[in-house]
C-alpha cells in the first residue's frame, strides 16, 4: 500500500512507516497516538499519527482501531458514528470500556515485545 502525502512536510514514507507500526499492534490491545510517533520514529508527533490514519483509503489493512489518545479515549471526531464504529470494532477484540468510555491503559495498552 502507498500512503498519500500530505500538508505540512508529511512524507508517504512516514506514513508508510506508521502504519507498519500500526499492524504490529495485535488485536485486544491498544496504542496511544505518541506511542505510535514514537515507535515509528517521530517522537513528540502524535498529531501526525492521527493524520496519516485519517488519509487510509477503504481498501487498507490497517488496524487503525486500535489507535486511541493517552487518556485511554476514542479521539473526537467531527462524525460521532466513527466513534461508536471505533468503539464497538474494539470491543469485538474484547477490549472494555469503564463508566467514563476509558481503556484501562494498564490493563490492555500493547507493550512490543512483550506481547505476543
């Protein structure tokens, strides 16, 4: 799959390499967007993380799911169905949500290397 550049100086090959990152997470755990910058090579661009899943095409295998922000939430978006859609393909992986809509990072962030 080729990824798209887009504004702001973000290159296909950045993008390449996050969604590399991004496959690697296996299902019924969770990565923050910084963990993902991070492990890609891009520490501190958490936001660019959130672009590159943003411009997957329909026909992608990329578990972008998976990907919630360092609260242990599903991100806003500007469509509340994407949420209830990224919710619900998560908890198909039995990944649990408390009262408040958290993950309990503790319980089912992925660690590399440690998982399986």
């Amino acid at each position: 799959m080729r990824a798209r550049s887009r504004p702001g100086g973000e290159s296909s090959a950045a993008y390449v390499s996050i969604y590399e990152v991004v496959r690697g997470i296996p299902p019924g755990r969770v990565a923050t967007y910084g963990q993902i910058a991070e492990l890609a090579g891009f520490p501190g661009q958490a936001r660019m993380v959130g672009y590159a899943l943003h411009a997957l095409g329909e026909d992608h295998t990329v578990p972008w799911q998976r990907v919630i922000n360092a609260r242990g939430e599903i991100s806003r978006r500007g469509d509340r169905e994407w949420e209830r859609f990224q919710r619900t393909l998560l908890e198909e992986e039995a990944v649990s949500f408390n009262t408040s809509g958290r993950v309990d990072l503790q319980k089912y962030r992925w660690r590399p290397g440690s998982d399986p």
